[in-house]
C-alpha cells in the first residue's frame, strides 16, 4: 500500500476536483454525484486499457535508479496528465484547425462536442503514429535474438533469429504502412497523412532508442550498453512517449462517455496515477522475475494493440474489445509463467 498511497491521495484529490466542476456546471447536487462517478468509471477504464503498458514500463524501470523512479512518478504524472491527455490533444486539433492554442482550449470548454469531432477528424494521424511506434516497440523485442526465454518455442525463437538482420523491425514497419496506404480504400488526402504520421513514429522511435549510442564506449559490453539505454533521462523519455502512445485513443474513446474535457482529464489523470504505481510496484515486488512470461504477454499485447491501431484507421474497434485482448494476453502469460516456475521445481526437486 506505501507505493499507491500517492495515487490513493491524488484520487480523492481528482474526485474532489471534479465534485466542485459538476456542481459549479449548473448541476447541482446531481451534476457532483455524475461527475464523480464518470471520472470514476474513465479512471478504471484507464487502468483496465493499460495494464500492458504497466508491465512494459515496469522492464524499464527496474533498470533504473530510485531517484528516477521517484522523477517518474512525480514530474512523469504531470507530463503524463498535463501533457499527454490534456495539452496535446488541444494541440493536435489546434494544428488540425490552424487555430491558436487559446481558441481551442474555450472551444473544448465551451463546445466539447465541435471538440470532440475535430478530435475525432484527427484519428488517422495519431492512430498511425501511436501505432507504429508501438509496433516498433513489439518487433524490437520479438526479434531480439539475445532473448534466452521463448514464450512460444521455436516459433518465437525462429523469429528472434531474424534479428541478425539490420534493421528487419524498420523494414517490417515500412511494409505494413506502405500495405495500408495502398490497400486501405481511404481517400488520397488521409493516406498521405496516415503514411507521413506512420513515417513521423517510425522516426520518433529510432531517434529515442538511438540517442543511448552516447552512452556507449568501446570498452563495454553489449548488455552495459543496453541497460544505459533504458536508464536515466532516456530511460524517462522512452517511457512518457511509450504512454503517450497508450494515451491516445484513450483520450478519444472517453469522449464516448463524457464530451466533458475536465472530467476526461480527470478520470484518465487517475488511470495514469495508478499505472505509475502499479509499475513501481511490479518492480518492487520483483513481479517480472517471477513470473518470466508476464513481459512477453505485455509486449504481444502492445503488438496486437498497435494493429488494432492501424485497422481502426478504417473501421472503428470499441475500447472493450482493446482492453480485452490485453487482459487475454496478460492472463495467458501469468498462467504459462505459474507452470514454468512449476515444472522448475519439479526438476530441481
């Protein structure tokens, strides 16, 4: 309970926030209890949809140090609320628009459903972007040929092998957006913008994970080098664009609930606060180490996510269905991490 203590108290201060918006929007007594219990249900919704992103997170951060586990708790919550799910949608449609930032902070106060279409107009962008650097994330740990542990078996292991190809995550992605461009019956304006914001993640992607080159020396190992990577304020920076790509469609889909963009930040500022210490606490308590195939099934699930990111594009998938084949591929590898570490010490006993 120490780690979600944070969380614990930044909940009841949300909830409290969000008492006071719905009785000072004019709805009384009623408008207090609906405005808590919506920002109730976004924060579980985003909890629910994100539990991958816990795991994956978790990876990272138990490679890096206390002090910047505190920073990702701290100054990444801000980012994470402020930034991720209240400032960079205002500027995606701001940009959509060519209005100022301004204009379209009162518009998404003031007339939330124009808001929420301009948002909405917007998904082939983000869906693309966010998706293709998730998807980059999956291919970058389904062909990491120094993986020892396969999930799948030689499945698994034959596609680590392709690894030794340079570049084969970047060659495997420019086909799927080049697929999708030529296939999806889109009109020519939406493919361009969909290729160049696949194009735009792709790039993101290779300059984060690039950038921990300055960490290296001749004199260190593969595995040093590795770590640095993932540690310190790359580690930090790798992790706040991993959950703005998680964030995405659900800033979108909570319009499906509420066209309120206060209590929407609310509600998904709680799910982010709760994520954080989730992964805090899977790092605590170890969790990775012992169930060995729970960051497989998080890494399948962030694969499958980013195609469901792709493919809603051209048809819209409902967040239920998202969230659930996340849970599906979490509880599959808790199940299959139990009888590995069974079978374990069966043989040893």
């Amino acid at each position: 309970m120490h780690v979600f203590r944070y969380s614990i108290i930044f909940t009841i201060l949300c909830l409290g926030l969000a008492a006071l918006w719905g009785y000072h929007s004019g709805g009384g007594l009623s408008g207090v209890w609906s405005a808590i219990s919506i920002v109730a249900i976004l924060g579980v919704m985003e909890v629910s949809l994100s539990f991958d992103n816990a795991v994956v997170n978790a990876s990272i951060l138990k490679e890096m140090d206390a002090k910047w586990r505190q920073i990702f708790l701290t100054i990444g919550i801000v980012v994470a609320v402020f930034g991720m799910r209240l400032l960079f949608p205002i500027l995606v449609v701001a940009f959509a628009t060519g209005q100022g930032m301004v204009d379209v902070s009162q518009m998404a106060l003031n007339h939330p459903e124009v808001y929420s279409e301009h948002l909405h107009a917007s998904h082939t962008a983000i869906a693309a972007f966010g998706g293709t650097f998730l998807f980059m994330i999956f291919l970058n740990f389904l062909f990491d040929e120094g993986k020892e542990l396969h999930w799948l078996g030689v499945i698994e292991k034959k596609l680590a092998q392709l690894g030794k190809v340079e570049s084969i995550g970047i060659i495997v992605t420019l086909f799927v957006l080049i697929g999708i461009q030529a296939y999806l019956p889109l009109p020519p304006e939406q493919k361009m913008s969909m290729f160049l914001a696949g194009v735009s993640g792709l790039m993101l992607y290779i300059i984060v994970d690039s950038l921990g080159s300055f960490f290296e020396t001749e004199e260190e190992e593969e595995v040093i080098v590795k770590a640095a990577k993932r540690n310190g304020v790359m580690g930090f920076i790798y992790l706040e664009i991993l959950d703005a790509s998680f964030s995405f469609d659900g800033v979108i889909g909570a319009f499906a609930i509420t066209r309120d963009i206060v209590i929407i930040m609310l509600g998904l500022a709680i799910g982010a606060m709760f994520i954080r210490s989730l992964t805090v606490y899977l790092v605590n308590k170890g969790t990775l180490d012992e169930y060995v195939f729970l960051e497989h099934g998080a890494h399948y699930a962030i694969g499958a996510l980013a195609l469901i990111m792709f493919y809603s594009i051209y048809q819209e998938v409902p967040e239920l269905l998202t969230g659930l084949i996340g849970v599906a591929f979490i509880v599959t590898a808790l199940i299959s991490s139990v009888n590995y570490k069974r079978k374990l010490e069966s043989t040893c006993s």
